[in-house]
C-alpha cells in the first residue's frame, strides 16, 4: 500500500473507476471528511517575528500541503521527509517505511497574520485525523504517522500544552496520538510531488482524501482561507 498511491498515478491507464475504487479502500471513509470543531489553544504567546517555520507530518504530504497552500499568512509550504538520513530521503526506500522518515511539509509563514497556535489548529480540525496511528486514511506504515517537529521550545509548550488541552476536553473520540519531537532535517520531496493537490484536483486519490479537507478549511476558517494557493512553483498557480 504504502508505494501504491504514486503508482496509481502512474498507472492512470487503468481506468479511473478502477483508481477511484482503491482511493476508497481501507480508511478512507472516515479519513474523506475528518474535519473535527477543535478550539483554539489555550497557550498562544505573543510572536515578534516577522517568519516562523513549522514541520509537520500528518499522512501524505499531497494533502498536507494543498491545505497550507490555501492558508492565508504562509508564505512557503514545501512536501517533503523528515526523521531519517539524508541517503535515504528518497520516495521509493521512504515508502518501504524502514527509513524512519515521515512524510512532512515545511511551513513558513508570518506570524502576525497567522501564529503557531493556530497552525496547529488547523492541523488538528482539518489537514490530518490525530487518532489514527502509523496510518491516514488509505494509506499505512510509520511514513505517515503524525508528528510535529518543533523547533524551538516555545513551539514545544505550545504543541504539549495543546494536546493537553484537546485530550482533556475529550475533543476527539479517540486518543490523540500525534508525536512532538525536535525538529530533524527536512529534506524536499521530488519536483513531482510539489504542489501535487493543486495541479490534480480531479486526480481521483486527491478528489476523494483531500479536497474535503481544503473546502473544510474553508468552511471552519474564513478567516484564514485564500483561495489562490502559495505555491512552490509559480505555474502552479496558473
């Protein structure tokens, strides 16, 4: 499973019915639509800075980024590998899941118009489900686990603390079983993957997994939802 999502891609010949059916398999019923009311953290310090970087892993990367593309305040979103070694950060040995590397997304944005606090506000009600371990939606294996990689201590209180938060106002149905560990090297994805959502919005894997999750960012955060995306390549966006 875990090499098949760009297999399927590659392999479009076979029928799009065909690819829609596997798009559908495992999970991803609930994983389509896991938009959750989660409140705003609690802890969120006043932020001077004029950028700020958050990694962040939470399944595949495609939906990862369309999401923060769509978030008004970020400047930059890169798909990508974090948790392994730099020989390794490839997408064919990182889908074996022995590398140790997850799928992620680097984040830079202004945190005068968006904060740390409420990135991961996001991340919880609509980019990833953070009950679901080793796995999101369709798709299995420690690659797409949840985790969020902070770089700084302030960033570490304010993603325990939230957790904390969440868990005690039994938010979700389940346990939240997202990581917070320090941030490792992030290494970019292939060329391929970038902007991924953006440039195959009717891709079947896309269409069923994570356009919900974007018109769900719309729906719950006017706020902070544009919709023209920042994206990696400027065609993109074209």
């Amino acid at each position: 499973m875990p090499a098949s999502r760009f297999s399927r891609w590659l392999c479009a010949g076979a029928g799009v019915a065909a690819i829609a059916a596997v798009a559908l398999s495992g999970h991803s019923a609930a994983h389509a639509d896991p938009a959750v009311a989660v409140p705003a953290a609690a802890y969120s310090p006043p932020d001077n800075a004029t950028e700020e970087t958050a990694i962040l892993s939470g399944g595949c990367f495609w939906g990862m980024q369309g999401v923060y593309e769509h978030v008004k305040g970020v400047e930059h979103v890169f798909a990508g590998y974090t948790g392994g070694a730099a020989a390794t950060a490839h997408y064919e040995i990182v889908s074996t899941g022995a590398t140790g590397h997850a799928e992620s997304v680097m984040i830079t944005f202004d945190p005068r118009v968006i904060s740390y606090a409420q990135i991961l506000q996001i991340y919880f009600a609509v980019a990833a489900d953070p009950t679901e371990l080793n796995y999101q939606g369709p798709d299995s294996g420690t690659q797409y686990r949840s985790e969020i990689w902070y770089a700084s201590p302030v960033q570490q209180k304010i993603a325990q603390d939230y957790i904390a938060q969440l868990t005690a106002a039994h938010v979700f149905a389940g346990p939240i079983v997202v990581r917070v560990d320090p941030a490792r090297a992030f290494y970019q994805a292939e060329s391929y993957h970038q902007d991924f959502l953006v440039l195959h919005p009717d891709y079947p894997y896309i269409a069923v997994n994570d356009i919900p999750k974007v018109e769900n960012l719309q729906s719950m955060f006017p706020q902070f939802y544009q919709s023209n995306p920042v994206t990696v390549f400027p065609a993109s966006a074209s």
